[in-house]
C-alpha cells in the first residue's frame, strides 16, 4: 500500500486535466479538487453521471463546461440509477458490435445529500444489482449548495442553517450516517473512505474501484471553506485533521476485510481540527466531550474490524 | 506581435495521421504521449510523462511512415513530426507486441500487473527460458530519482544479462531520502515501501529512514532525510522543518 506522499511525488501524476480550471468553485473549494484527481486517475476513457449539487453546478454554467469526458447531469435522486443504464447500454451496444469493444468507466458522483439522503434507494438499486460502475460521494457534510441546510452526513454538533446553535440548540443533534457500512452491508467488492488531504491514496482507491468487477463505493471527505465557516487555505489541512483525529477514519474494504489505508500513531486532540472552524464555535467543554466519547467509539469500532481482519 | 505569435504557433504545429486520421500536434511531443491523450490503447511500462522518455520495455511499438519509409518503432522516444502516417494496431504490430510481451513474461513471470497486460494481448505464457526476475530493468525509478526528485540514489550497473538497477556497489543505499517516488512509479510493483509510525523502510534499496517528529504536536510526518534534501534546496532554518505543514502557522 502506498502512504501519503510528499510534494516530489506529485508530478507523477498524470498532467492531462480532464476537470478543467476556470470553473466557478469557491476558492478553497475541496470536492473540485477531489474531481480533479478522480479524472486523473481514470484517464479518458470515463463516462460521468453527476446529481445535482455544487459540482455540477459549478462545472456546467452554459455555455461552458469543466468536463473533458463524457458527463451527463440527473436529477439529485438518480444518479446511480442513471450510472446504472449508462453502463448497461454500452454494454448491451458493445454486444451488438455498434460501438468498438472497450469498456469504459462509468462513474456516478453526487454529494453527501445527494447520496446519504436523496439517492440513497437509487444507490442501493444499483449495487444490490451489481452494476460495474464507480459511486464517488463527495461528503462536505451538508447541503452546501442551496444554503448550507444539514443532512444525514453533517457531524454531531456542527451548525448548519437548519440545525442552528443558539440558547436551545448546540447544532446538529445526530450523527453522522455510516455510507460505508452501509456500501458493506450490500456485500459488494470494494468499498473505500477517502480523503483530498491524501490524493495519492485517494488515486490509488480510485484505481482499484475502477479495476474491480462490479459495483465500488468511495466515500471521499472533501472540506468545504464556505459552509464551514473557515479561511479558504485551510482546506487540506482540515481534511488532514479530520483524518488524524479520528472524526474520518481512511480505510478499505475488499470483498469484505477491512483494511486501514493510514497507521495513525495516536489520535491527535480534537481541538486541533474544531478550532478552525465556525461551524463548532459555540460547541462547549461537554458537547465537545461527548462528541469525543463518539468519535472514539466509532474509531475503534474500524480499528477492531481491521485487526480481526489482520489475525 | 500577434503575427510573430501566430506564425509561431504555427510552425511549431504539425499535422499527421493516425490509423487514417488526420491530427495536430506540437512538434517534439512524444508520439506515445500524444497517443494515450487522443485515447488509443497503446500497452507501456517504461514510459511516464514527467520524465524523459528511454525505450526500453519496447511495448509501445508503432508503424511509422515517413516519406517512402515504412519502419517499426518506439513511440515513446519518436517526436512528432509533419506528415508521418501512424499505424497502431497492425496485424505486424501485434505480432511484434506479442513476442515483447513473451521476453518480458519470461524475464519476469510472477508479476501479476505483467500477466494481466499481457492477457489483454493473448500472451498467457512463454516459449522462453523462464529468468525468474521480479525486475524488468525498465528505468523508471533511476529516471525519476534523478529527474523528478533529485536525489540520484540508483543507477544502472552492469551490462547485458547481468544488468541491475539499484544503489552504488547493491550496498543499502546511503542517499536514498524515502520519499516513494520509485515505489509509486514501478510499474511491476518490485520496490517494496513498508510504514510504521516512526519508520519507513524502502526494501529493495534496504533504506531505514526514520521519521521526522514534529515538535508541536509529537506526529511523525516526514522522513528526516527528506527534510534535510528540502532544507538543501530551499536554504531554510532547520527550526521550519522542526513542525509538520498543520503547525507552522498555528499561534498557541
């Protein structure tokens, strides 16, 4: 397994930039940078279904576009059932030998809204069918793109427009839903969490997702400056954070055994990665102390399904 | 002004065809780098864009014609050119990939990146003595140390059956910073990185390199080595690499 590279490393990444520059993402903006290596790592030979979301918006402002393969935009509900026919319709057209024999990759993107909450039946369609296409979710934990609403994918305690913090309230009340579980639980052969803080492992994930037979699930954490309250250049850092302190955990699942991507030699304090950001300005010493008290369940709940893996 | 930049431009671009279809290019690109972008499924494991081109696992094998002459050849080292018809995927060509792919199966027969490219062009097995390799001495990791890196840790030593690649003397290696290029960039995946929290080991080179701990937070980040080679090329105080990139900024 490859680790997190440093910057030597980064020229060896293909320099064909399929999701171009010039689009209008936030500066800082964490999924553009996360498209960005998708398309590296998948090359030409690509065909995108993208929910409704910032990522399409921002890509496709008429009469431009950022995609330099195939892309098609669906509704916020359907974007793996549309990966879904994509896929069977090359398939079927390569069979009749109306379009040469080569398999592209298929590719459906949504955000954390688009999957945790309004495509999650269109999600589980597709994998319980076993279609052989790539599900990336771009989690910024929140419906970043109408106004920063909350959704089943927004952390414990973070502030949203929907879930404020004031004298009643200290922001969301739930936690985050488990995507990658439940990718698991369809019993499909690759699952992965991913994260921009770390795009060589991110590569790799994509890779191995684009390699397999069947259905991939990549659940990629990609900061967003606007909707959580923080300077634009703290972007990477924070997902680095989220990932060192145990609130994104990086691992894979192959067929079934989990595997962590990064050994994290302890976690790191909390604040750390709280501090930066507005969303959890008004979080106190005991809401913060029970987020850490979950945080650290969930953590070692990974941790133990990695070791027993291991032994 | 505008006129010179037009005349320019154009001059330096060329028209060609590939399998009937005609192209532009920039003059001097490399025809296989041109290839993969425009989307043709040419087989490579030499070749990598960041560095330069060398020619040596001879799979991205094309037929050239320019004026009268028809030849074989690397794409990966032939630079585009005006008026050169590209053919690539001729009955001829795909018997010259099949044998390319039977020297390599044999130098190296358990890798299973090689066996499932080479299953892609109906190679299953060789009809050569089997070499037992784990390396097929394509350079890449020389290359990248050198060009991309900067380091210079390996090389190439010795000549024809008994080439190698690796460290001076196939001592460890004492220059070797750890920073994985090699073991990214191999395109058989025979340089093994192994990481724990405060170790790196790169195995084939048999670097030990610890890892730098930074002095704020206590998380191992980098190996010291590397630091010090980017000390080396930026002139910084030491007391810069002494905290991870998350700490240099922070104000406690």
């Amino acid at each position: 397994m490859i680790e997190p590279f440093n910057v030597y490393a980064a020229r060896l990444l293909p320099s064909q930039e399929l999701f171009a520059q010039g689009h209008r993402a936030c500066q800082g903006c964490g999924p553009a940078l996360a498209l960005r290596y998708l398309l590296k790592a998948l090359g030409p030979e690509t065909i995108v279904a993208n929910a409704t979301g910032c990522m399409e918006i921002i890509s496709s402002s008429w009469p431009e576009t950022a995609w330099g393969v195939p892309w098609i935009h669906v509704a916020f509900e359907n974007a793996a059932a549309v990966a879904s026919g994509v896929e069977a319709g090359s398939k079927a057209l390569r069979r009749k030998g109306r379009i040469p024999d080569k398999k592209p990759t298929v590719v459906a993107i949504a955000g954390d809204g688009g999957t945790f909450d309004i495509g999650l039946q269109a999600l589980s369609g597709a994998l319980e069918r076993g279609h052989d296409f790539i599900y990336l979710c771009y989690d910024n934990e929140a419906y970043m793109n109408t106004g920063i609403q909350r959704s089943s994918g927004t952390p414990f305690g973070a502030a949203t427009t929907t879930s404020p913090a004031g004298s009643k309230s200290f922001g969301q009340k739930t936690w985050k839903k488990d995507l990658a579980a439940i990718g698991v639980a369809h019993h499909i052969p690759y699952v992965a969490t991913a994260s921009i803080a770390y795009p060589f492992d991110f590569v790799e994930k994509v890779k191995k997702a684009a390699a397999v037979e069947g259905p991939a699930l990549i659940h990629v954490f990609a900061p967003c400056p606007t909707g959580w309250r923080t300077p634009s250049n703290l972007t990477v850092r924070l997902a680095r954070l989220a990932v060192q302190t145990g609130m994104f955990p990086l691992y894979e699942v192959e067929n079934g055994k989990y595997h962590m991507s990064v050994d994290l030699p302890f976690l790191k304090p909390l604040d750390d990665y709280l501090k930066p950001q507005g969303r959890y300005r008004h979080l106190t010493k005991d809401v913060i102390a029970v987020l850490k008290k979950g945080i650290d369940q969930r953590y070692n709940e990974i941790l133990e399904k990695c070791e027993a893996n291991h032994e | 002004m505008t006129a010179d930049i037009a005349t320019q431009a154009q001059q330096e671009t060329v028209t060609f065809t590939v399998n009937g279809k005609t192209m532009q290019g920039r003059r001097g690109d490399s025809l296989l780098k041109v290839l993969l972008h425009e989307g043709y499924d040419i087989p490579h494991l030499c070749y990598h864009e960041a560095v330069t081109a060398y020619g040596s696992c001879r799979l991205c094998l094309v037929e050239v014609k320019k004026g009268r002459k028809t030849k074989v050849t690397t794409s990966c080292n032939y630079p585009l050119m005006d008026g050169i018809e590209v053919t690539t995927n001729s009955e001829k060509i795909r018997k010259h990939r099949k044998v390319v792919f039977e020297l390599l199966l044999a130098q190296v027969p358990n890798s299973p990146e090689l066996q499932s490219m080479a299953a892609q062009y109906g190679v299953t097995d060789t009809r050569f003595e089997k070499k037992y390799q784990d390396c097929i001495l394509c350079g890449l990791c020389e290359r990248v140390c050198r060009e991309v890196v900067g380091v210079n840790a390996l090389g190439f030593m010795g000549r024809g059956v008994e080439k190698d690649v690796g460290a001076p003397f196939k001592q460890p290696s004492k220059t070797c910073i750890g920073c994985g290029a090699c073991v990214y960039v191999c395109p058989v995946n025979c340089i093994k990185e192994e990481q724990l929290p405060t170790k790196r080991t790169i195995v084939r080179w048999e670097r030990n390199l610890p890892m730098q701990t930074c002095k704020r937070c206590g998380y191992p980040f980098a190996p010291t080595y590397q630091l010090l080679q980017m000390q080396k090329q930026t002139g910084l105080p030491w007391e810069f690499f002494e905290l991870c990139p998350d700490c240099r900024d922070v104000k406690d």
